[in-house]
C-alpha cells in the first residue's frame, strides 16, 4: 500500500543531537496531539506554500468520461415509484453508508448498502457517504414512472462529487482525494448515469429539515448510515417531531384518509425497502443469470485446482482462494464469505476458517458465489468427492439430500406457499432416516414430521430455502406473511438448499455416516407454470456429477 512517507518533505532534518524517535513526534506535533491527529505520525506531507501552489496548477482540463445513462434507470424509476407510493406525505432517506475501518486507518473496500443499489442502479463500490432522498411534492408533479405516471415524490441524489484540482482534497484526503483512491463523478456525471438528480451532499441537511414538523414527515432506512441517522434524530428534535408527524396524521383523518394510511416509521420504510425485492423485475433476474454463470465457471476451477488442494497443507485455503479469485476477476467480489469445508467440517454449517486439509476418498462441501457488479450473488452449494467417485455410503447420503431437493423444486411453484418448499424436502429427509433406522425408537417419520416431533431436524437444522438477490439472504426484512406464509409468484428468486450432517462424534448414527456431510443448494426463478433451475448447468446427480469432474480433472 502507498504510503505518504514517500511524499517529499519540506520539514527540517533533526538536529544530529536528537533522538530519532523523538523528532519523529517533534515532526507529528508532538505528545500533546489527539489520539486521531496521531495516525497522521506515518504521514510527511509538504505544506510549504510553494508545494500547494505548484501542485493545485498546471493540470490539462479533464478528459470528458462519456457517461451515458445505466441500463438500469427505467427499473429504478419504477423501483422508487413503488415505494414512494407507501409513504404519502413522507420524506424518504435512503443512505448508501460510509466507509468503514478496518483497521487503525485503512478502509474496507466499500459495498453500499441494498436498498440504495436497488432504488439508484449503483454497484461496485459506488458511492460512499451519497444519500438518495425521495422528497414529497404536490400529488402528480413529481418524478415519472416508467409509464410516464407521475407520482408525488422527486428523487434527489446528494453525493461528494469531484473535488476541483486547487483544493487541498484533491491532493491531501487519502479517502477522498483524487490522488489517493481516483476522480470521483461530477454531479452532471452522477445525473446522468442514475437519472436523478444529483446535489452535493453538504446541502443534505437543509434539505431534510424543510418542513419537518409542518406536514412532512422524515423516515431513514436504519442500519446503513449512524452519521445520517443521528442527523435525521437531531432534525426531528429541533422539529419537535416524532416520527410519524402529528400535523400530516390530522390531515389524513380530516379527509378520511386514516384508516388505509400506512404506519409511518423507519422500521416500516426498512420493511417496505426489503418486501419490494422480493419479486424481481427484468433486469435484476438478468443479473442473477449472470452471478450464477460466472458462480458455475468458478466451480469448475475449484475442480481443476482439486489436486493441488490435496497437496497443500491448507488445502481447503486452495479451493476457497481458487472460487475468491474468479469472483474478483470476473465480477465484483465474492457474494459472502466463500465455505470450502472438506471432510467433518463439511458438518459445520457457516465453516468459513477453510484452514483444513483435502483428503482422497473423502467429500468437499463448497457453498460460495459470485457477486456481480451490480451487486446480485449467486449462492450455490455443490458436495464434490475428492477423487471425483462417491463411495457407497457417500452416495446414499447425496443421494436422499438430492431427492428432497427434488421433492422442494416440484412444489416451488406459483399458487403454493414458501414454507411448503422446505416442508417437501423435510418429508423426504425424515423417511430416509426412518428407513436408515436412524430416527430414535418407536419414532416415524410421521411423527418426526410433527411440531412436537422435529427428530429428523438433528440431521438438519437449518431451512431450506431463502430469498436470494442483493443480499445473499435478500428481503431479510420482509414481514412473515409476505415471506415464509406468502403465496409464491413468478419473479421470485429463492434457494432450494436441503442437507444432512453426521458429526463425527455422533453416536445416534452408523460410524459409517459419522463426518459426512452433504448440501446441494440451486437458485430458482419462479416462472409463470412453474420454476427454473438458474444453476442447473452445474451437474447435481451423483453420476453426472462423477462425469463432470473426469472431464475436467482429464
């Protein structure tokens, strides 16, 4: 990483009497600096008047980048449209966060938050500390839908546009600066490419007071931005306003409007955020077509590279850096934190240490996904041999995970609901294991099937299935009744991810089964008469998937 210290200095050297350490502090300002002034210790950087002078001049103009409008901006119209709509009389506040801290001074690389790539057509690392905001306007005057329906909101962009080439940020602010991280977009830039209108982000505060406590009412997303929620908390109490406003409620129950308004709360504006991905349009199923593409070409890597995972001490590290290195070349980064669990980790759920060997004649769980630039990940889970041949028992226990895999894609269907997905599976799971024996004395997969039952869940503890999209668990936020109890519709995108896992020191099974552990996971698109396997290239049988990895291991 670049440092400043390789920056010409304009200091003065030490006097050759004077400890090294202490001109150093002498240097930073000394003892008496604050503890955050101190992490500019590393840091010489040239003052002078003749440096700033000559640094700020003699910059050709800059090139114009030919921005052009995202494919993206009729889809967020309609995305913002659909939300706006929920709020009546609200003001909107949609932050795409900050950067964060890694460690001392350096950043993690940033991803903004998924309501605000949802409702902007942002990705990649674009833009940190830019907040959209949805203002309300007179009914009718505000921005177009894509059917050219005017609603009652105009959305605003408030960014941190390109620093000009004479101000100190241009050269100095290593998270901003131009010299440090690249040129940011100009406002024109952001316009353009978003079809919002951007501002600059210092106006953000202004522009979220005007009216609070007069008939406006002002909601935050929660849980992207503190810095512009605690902005949003000291407005309300400078307003005197609560977060549903008292003046615009009385106006909704003078006019009858009481009863059918929406509760105005951020917990509400969260909710409706997260409920308006759960069905995706055109486009967002396009992207998720391309995660899964390139999530399948990571998995054949992750093939290829088999061999030398076994001969690595860390091989399970080969696989997991093999996948993370496709994601990255070929998308935007890895959708979650790639699982690479070979053997009895594989019945460890969440393994994400990935510190342990690959041995023949054992089985490798890889769970990852590649996300894309707009930000849509796959999540695909595929229980590979090592050698590339199942064993007998190895083959059984695939074998039933794939059945009630099975079992769940016959009812992920419109018309039926969500929870019926991960009943199927659990149906075929609880018989296997009765047939196995497995299931504790006097037991049946009928009565394991109960709620006062759940023994075959042992084997099993998590779902089967989980909206996919933005986010890995997408719509997370969703009410219960528009997720796990809703009617499945086309345009959904969800996980069928069923599993077994016999822990090594499990003495209620065989030790034959003790440190196998088996998932398949696929992402599925709801269609009109029924469902479409996006990660259906990659083999799931037993014997194309033995097939597949011959070929590719030659």
């Amino acid at each position: 990483m670049s440092d400043a210290e390789t920056t010409p200095t304009s200091e003065t050297p030490a006097p050759a009497d004077q400890p090294a350490a202490e001109a150093a502090g002498t240097a930073a300002g000394g003892a008496g600096d604050s503890l955050a002034q101190r992490n500019d210790n590393r840091s010489h950087r040239p003052s002078s008047k003749a440096f700033v002078e000559f640094i700020t001049s003699g910059w050709a103009p800059r090139a114009d980048l030919g921005v052009e409008p995202a494919r993206a901006v009729p889809f967020t119209a309609a995305r913002r449209a659909r939300l706006a709509a929920q709020f009546p009389g609200a003001r909107l506040v949609i932050p795409a966060g900050s950067l964060k801290t890694r460690s001392n001074d350096t950043d993690y690389r940033f991803r903004p938050h998924s309501a605000f790539a949802h409702l902007t057509g942002l990705g990649t690392d674009q833009e940190p500390d830019a907040v959209l905001v949805l203002h309300p306007v007179a009914p009718g005057t505000g921005d177009p839908d894509a059917d050219g329906t005017r609603g009652d909101h105009h959305a605003v962009l408030y960014v941190r546009p390109l620093a000009a080439r004479d101000t100190e940020e241009f050269y100095a602010d290593s998270r901003y600066g131009e010299f440090w991280v690249g040129a940011r977009p100009t406002l024109e830039d952001v316009t353009t490419l978003t079809g919002i209108e951007a501002r600059h982000v210092d106006e953000l505060r202004d522009a979220l007071a005007k009216d609070i406590g007069a008939g406006v009412t002002l909601l935050v997303v929660l849980g992207a931005d503190e810095a512009v929620e605690t902005l949003v908390e000291a407005i309300r109490a400078e307003a005197g306003a609560d977060t549903v406003d008292a003046e615009a409620a009385d106006v909704r129950a003078a006019t009858g409007e009481a009863a059918a308004a929406p509760e105005l709360s951020d917990a509400k504006l969260v909710e409706a955020a997260s409920e308006l991905r759960l069905v995706k349009d055109a486009l967002e199923v396009e992207h998720m077509r391309e995660a899964v593409a390139r999530t399948i070409e990571g998995f054949e890597q992750v093939v290829r590279n088999l061999p030398r995972a076994v001969a690595h001490r860390r091989g399970e590290r080969v696989i997991e850096t093999t996948f993370d290195a496709h994601a990255r070349l070929e998308g935007n980064a890895v959708g979650y934190e790639t699982i690479a669990a070979a053997g009895e980790h594989a019945t460890t759920l969440h393994w994400i240490t990935n510190d342990g060997v690959v041995r023949e004649g054992e089985l490798v769980l890889v769970d990852a996904g590649v996300e894309v630039d707009a930000l849509y990940t796959a999540d695909v889970t595929r229980t590979l041999p090592v050698t590339g041949t199942f064993t007998d028992v190895q083959r059984r226990i695939y074998t039933a995970v794939l059945d009630a895999a099975d079992a769940a894609f016959a009812v992920a269907v419109p018309g039926n609901r969500f929870r019926d997905v991960h009943a199927a599976a659990m149906e075929v799971i609880a018989a296997r294991l009765e047939e196995w024996g497995l299931l504790p004395d006097g037991v049946t997969a009928e009565v394991a099937l109960t709620p006062e039952g759940q023994q075959h869940r042992r084997w099993m503890v998590h779902g089967t299935s989980h909206h996919l999209g933005l986010d890995v668990h997408d719509c997370a936020q969703a009410r219960r009744e528009m997720y796990q109890d809703a009617v499945i519709e086309p345009g959904m995108v969800f996980t069928i991810e069923p599993g077994l896992y016999f822990k090594s020191d499990d003495l209620a099974v065989p030790e034959e089964y003790r440190g196998i552990g088996v998932r398949i996971e696929d992402d599925v698109l709801v269609t009109a008469d029924g469902n479409e396997n996006l990660s259906a290239a990659l083999p799931r049988r037993p014997e194309d998937v033995e097939a597949w990895m011959a070929g590719l291991l030659g």
